[in-house]
C-alpha cells in the first residue's frame, strides 16, 4: 500500500490499518524458493498446523496425599537433621574450647565433625525419600521381641 493511500486513510480502530480490499494490498512477495508467488494474506492451503509437536500418551496416576506428606516430612527432617547435627558439633566445638582453651580449633573441628554427621543422617533420610511404601513393612515396632516373631 502506498503512502498516499495510507495517508487518505484515516484509521478509526487499529484494526483499519490492515487492508481488506485485495487491490490495495501490496504485491505478492516472491519466495527465492518457490517459482510461483506467495499471499502473505492468503489462508493457509491445508488445515494443519505448519509444525506439529511429538505427543506420546502415557499413564500417569498422581502419588495418594499420604505419600506426598511422607516424603514431605522426610525432606524436613533431613534438612533439620543436618542443621542441627552442625550445630550441635559447633556447641560442642565451642565448649571444648572454653574447657582446654584450644580456641577456634574446637569450634573447627566442631564444625567438620558436625557437617559430616550431618550429610551421612542428610543421606540417609533422603533415601527413604525415594522408596516406595510397598517396600516398607506396614509396622515397625520400637522394639522387637523374639517370640512376636512366630
């Protein structure tokens, strides 16, 4: 469209700036692919889609709420377990040092101590996390006498 014709044109909604009258639009680009020339305009040719995404179907059923505030509640307590084996170890660290007067190698060897206790009990929880209830025995009692077993 020329700019005479747009100028002429005084567009009432954004909407008036796309030409519906096919001798006012401008002429057809030419794909350097193709011989013949193409309507940017024109409705697609077939129905689909230019691209399609792959799909595959699957079954999917969501874990039941009782699992999800298991795993929830490991996830919590590895975490709590760690800050607090680190922590305690710091105190202990802390302690050591008031007691020989070995400062800040107390509170060091505290902390070393308390971070590696903390990732082996951060581990081992976060293990459980992943097993499924059908591995786990339906009770686990505190303590486990011989003759409960027959």
């Amino acid at each position: 469209m020329t700019e005479e014709k747009i100028a002429q044109q005084q567009p009432t909604s954004p909407y008036d700036l796309w030409p519906d009258d096919p001798a006012d639009r401008e002429p057809a680009v030419v794909s350097p692919f193709e011989t013949t020339p193409v309507d940017p305009f024109a409705p697609p040719v077939n129905d689909q889609p230019p691209f399609e995404t792959p799909f595959v179907a699957f079954s999917y059923t969501p874990e039941p709420v009782e699992e999800t505030v298991r795993k929830s509640g490991l996830a919590w307590s590895a975490g709590i377990a760690f800050f607090g084996s680190v922590a305690f170890m710091l105190f202990i660290g802390w302690l050591a040092d008031l007691l020989f007067g070995s400062s800040p190698w107390g509170i060091v060897i505290g902390i070393v101590l308390g971070a590696v206790i903390g990732f082996m009990q951060f581990f081992r929880i976060s293990s459980q996390i992943f097993n499924t209830k059908k591995d786990l025995p339906q009770q686990r009692p505190l303590l486990s006498r011989a003759e409960d077993d027959k």
